[in-house]
C-alpha cells in the first residue's frame, strides 16, 4: 500500500478549516503543515521579544484544539514545523492541551535549528533570529518512537513529509533516490492548494472553486501520485504540479541537508483524473552546509500616496515632489523612494479611473525622522501643492522593517535533536556522505522550430509562469505544453529576450536554468526585492505576481503554436 501524506498548511495564515477538511474528506496516514515562511521567522522573533514563551503559530495550537481528537481516532498522524523559534513550547502546550481534552497523545519536537545565542562565535552577525535548515531525520526518530504529534522548528519544508516516509519505510541514509523522490513530493505539497488549481496560470481552463489541498502517495522507492480527496474543488494536473515544481527553485540541484535532489531527473504523467504521478527522480548526497535564515531589524519605514487626478499628472507628481524633498532637507530620511503608477485614462468616467498614484517610502535608523517628521511634512503640503491633492490614507508613525539574508555554515556545527515522547534526548548525526554543490551543465538545446507565419500576442497565450521570492531575489519559472512550444520558448526566451520584457530587471544579474524534463526554464532575479519580503523594498514585495508580469508581455509567437 502507498503511504498517504497531506497537507493542510501552505503558511502561517492559511485556511484554518484546512485541518478538519483533511481529516474528514478521506483516508491519510500523516497530515503536515507547513507555517515558516522567511517574513513568518521575523514576526516569531518579535513575537518572542514580547514574550520568551511564545514564538510558535499559536493558530496551530487552536487547531489542534478542535482536531487533535478527530485525529486520533482517525490514527493519523500529525508532522508540522509549526513549533517556529519555540518548539518545546509549543510540545508543552499540546501536552497540556491533550491533558484537558482526557486524550492520550504522544507528543514530541525537533530543536537545534535556532543559532541566534550561538551567531557571534558562528560569524553571523548579530540577528534578531538566525535557523538553519534542518533535514528529516529528526522526524524520523520521533515518528519511530511512537509520537504521534511531532512538532519542529525551521526544517525545509519538504522535511515534514520526507520524515514520515522515511519512517514509515525504513530507508537509509544514503537511500538518495528514494529519499529526492520524496522531496519532490513534499516540494510539491507544501505550498496547500498552489498544487491543486491555486494561483495556476491557466485557471480559466478549469473551475477552480475553493480548491482542496494536496495529498503525496509515496511508494517505497520515492516515487509518488499527486492527488487530493474526491469531491473538493480545484484540480491536479501536469501543469498545476509543474508549476509547484519551478516554485522557488534555482536550477537542476535542489540541495537540502539530506539529499540533492535532481529535478532534471523527474517525469510527470497524467495518472488519473485529478493524479500526477511523479518518478524517475535521482538523488545525490547532500552539500556539507546547512542554510541559516538571518532576521535582523534594519531601520523604520513609512509611507504615503499622493493621488493625482485628472491633467498634468507628471507635473503635479514633479510638483509634490520637489516641496516634499526640500520641507525634509534638514534632516532627509536615509532612503527615499518614488514611485508613480499610470492608473489614469484619459477622459474617464469615474473619478477613480481618472487618477494616478504617487508613493513615496522611506527608511532610516531613527524613527522620529521616518515618522510623524515624514507624514506630517507630506500633509502640510495639502493647501499648497497640486489642485486636487490628496492621499489614500492618514499620517502614520513608523514602524520597524526587517532584513533576511542567508547564511551558509558547516552542517556539523548545528545541533539537530529529537525530543521523544518520554522526554529522552536523541542526537541527530549529520550526513556522512557530502558532496559539493555545483550547477549542472546546460542541456543540449534542441532543434529550433521550423515555423513559419507569427503573430504577436501575449506569452502567457501559450506559457505558464510562477514566480516567489527567495530573500532579495525573484525566481520566476515559465513552462510550455507541447514539445513544438518548448522548442520555440527555450531558443526564444533567452536572458536579453527576458531583460526586454521585463524592463525592472535589465540591470539586475539574471541566470536561467532549463528543465527541459518539464519543458521549463527557471530565471533568477538577484537584487529585484532589495532586502527581503519584510523591508518593502517594492510593489509586490514577494515577487508573487512578477509571472503575471511576464506572461503579459506581448511577443512574437509562431501561429502554428496558436
């Protein structure tokens, strides 16, 4: 029989309802979750500043109110990284919860990850958090000690269903095969309904609804079925899991701490409606790093909006800029940006559609001067600048930003212990096996396609794209449907070709890395998002839209492709 991992978190904020929908739709052995995304780390260790006895997702902690029994009985097990920077905290608070709920339940943790009393000597700086990757192995050792709740910190996210698997079919350290197969799955399940028909390029192809969450069947060799309950909304399919695939990857290494999974080596196939079986995926031995996620406070931030209606839009934002700038000059934040967005149309009917906007952020140590000295220099402008100004919202004080960066340190210098249900203390080795990370080679290309007559439209027309972020960088994957396709897009859509339709890049590094396995290209975007997701840096902070982006730039495509 196949062992049956769900999901039913894809970050710290999902649907809450998930949990009980996945214990009720149908039969699962394990169910995970998945809560630590990089910003998540930041609003724990703030969390934690407040109180030393929090830094969990206390979400999870009220699911498990209403679920904890219902899982029990349903004797499925319950794997979730929803510990944060208190996993011991968050075990001794289920531990107090079983207790009220008159249930018996074994309950352990995974700890180790959190560097930050060990940053100095470590040469990490001074974060306010600092958690390296940990693997599955700790997982393993909890599930095989009879827990039937095991609870971590940072782990990779693919770890919470690798663990279990591992587990349940005794594989060995070196079972590289076996144990990337499983990340692939994992990879893909643990971003909740993004593989089941969410936030999927051709949506309009399928109805989508609420959809459900993802389910991995994996068999004792790693190989694995992508599916979700009958009956629930969304859909599984080659595209929705090649697009979870190229999500926040770089290129055909996807190291972690246990294995490097090969992702030039996986095939998809239709397996069924609504299944997608994953095989063929080689594994290689894991780098001697682990990654270490680095948090710290960078400053103050502040904003506001101007909205410019109606004629001479770029002279009022030149206006309002240049009174702005010299009320500041005395003591001018230490980063000001400006940005203003076209939303306006001529001779339009609504007031709304007749406006531009103007933000302006800005960034500095001290929060006076990114405060009230910010906002109230802007709204004093309002009797003497531009006809017709206003802003989109009241002055408001600062608040603080966070910085992610990451850090890379020896695999044998973190400590990686399982805390097992009786309290015992099980040290976790690191891998034996090592190997250096480094890119493959570039595939060979193949023919180019012989067409003929072209047509200019946009390229999400034929092209998929998901796009996320990985600290200060963008990564946006673009796949095709046919063979024809791939033999036009990966000639096509080269690193100048991508600078030209997406003009915010042309000065940034840009890398591509092909799968042709998947007939995709993944492009990384290095410095787009400046400081991470937490500082703001720009629109869409996250990067999550920058494939919509791209797939509505219009470009020269074959007709015989159309």
């Amino acid at each position: 029989m196949t062992y049956r991992i769900g999901n039913a978190s894809g970050f710290y904020g999902d649907r809450f309802s998930a949990v009980r929908e996945m214990l009720t739709g149908g039969p699962l052995d394990v169910l995970t979750g998945d809560y630590l995304a990089e910003l998540t780390m930041l609003i724990l260790g703030r969390d934690r500043m407040k109180d030393p006895n929090r830094g969990y997702a206390r979400t999870f902690l009220r699911q498990m109110e209403e679920n904890l029994g219902l899982a029990q009985e349903k004797g499925v097990k319950i794997v979730a990284n929803a510990g944060g920077l208190n996993p011991a905290g968050l075990a001794d608070a289920l531990r107090e919860l079983a207790a009220k709920l008159g249930l018996d339940v074994k309950i352990a943790h995974v700890e180790g990850d959190d560097l930050v009393q060990r940053a100095g000597e470590l040469n990490l700086g001074k974060p306010l958090t600092a958690n390296a990757y940990l693997g599955a192995w700790g997982i393993a050792e909890c599930l095989n000690a009879g827990a039937d709740v095991v609870v971590t910190g940072r782990v990779t996210d693919a770890s919470v269903v690798v663990g279990p698997a591992a587990a349940h079919y005794g594989w060995a350290r070196d079972d590289y095969d076996a144990l990337a197969g499983a990340v692939a799955a994992g990879h893909v399940i643990e971003c909740g309904a993004q593989a089941t028909g969410g936030n999927y390029a051709f949506f309009t192809e399928h109805a989508i609804g609420v959809p459900g969450f993802p389910i991995a069947e994996i068999e004792a060799d790693g190989s694995s079925v992508i599916t979700k309950h009958p009956g629930t909304g969304g859909v599984v399919n080659v595209g929705t899991v090649t697009a979870q695939l190229l999500y926040e990857i770089t290129g055909a290494r996807y190291a972690g701490p246990d294995v490097t999974t090969r992702f030039d080596t996986l095939s998809l196939s239709q397996d069924g409606p609504d299944r997608v079986r994953i095989s063929g995926v080689r594994g290689e031995a894991p780098p001697p790093t682990l990654k270490v996620a680095l948090n710290t406070l960078g400053g103050f931030r502040n904003e506001t909006t101007f909205v410019l209606t109606g004629l001479d839009i770029e002279a009022k934002a030149a206006l309002v800029k240049e009174q702005l700038e010299a009320s500041l000059k005395d003591r001018p934040p230490a980063d000001v940006r400006w940005t203003l967005a076209r939303t306006d149309h001529p001779d339009a009917a609504t007031e709304q559609t007749a406006s531009a906007l103007l933000h302006v952020a800005v960034k500095d140590t001290d929060p006076k001067v990114a405060g009230r000295a910010f906002t109230g220099a802007a709204v004093e402008l309002a009797l003497a600048s531009y006809p017709g100004f206003h802003v989109t919202a009241p002055p408001s004080d600062a608040s603080p930003y966070g910085v992610y960066t990451a850090a890379y340190v020896d695999a044998a210098e973190v400590p990686h212990v399982a805390v097992l249900p009786d309290g015992m203390r099980v040290d976790i080795a690191p891998a034996v096996s090592i190997q250096e990370l480094s890119d493959v080679d570039e595939p060979a290309l193949p023919e180019p396609l012989d067409h003929g007559p072209v047509r200019r439209v946009p390229l999400g027309t034929i092209a998929g794209a998901r796009s996320g972020d990985k600290g200060g960088n963008a990564n946006l994957g673009v796949w095709v449907r046919s063979e024809e396709a791939w033999r036009w897009l990966v000639h096509r859509l080269t690193v100048a070709e991508f600078k030209l339709l997406l003009p915010e890049t042309a000065e940034l590094p840009v890398t591509r890395y092909l799968l042709p396995n998947l007939r995709a290209m993944n492009f990384v975007v290095e410095g787009i998002l400046g400081e991470g997701v937490a500082s703001q840096a720009r629109f869409d902070p996250q990067a999550k839209a920058l494939g919509e982006w791209l797939r509505s730039r219009e470009i020269d495509v074959p007709e015989v492709l159309l």
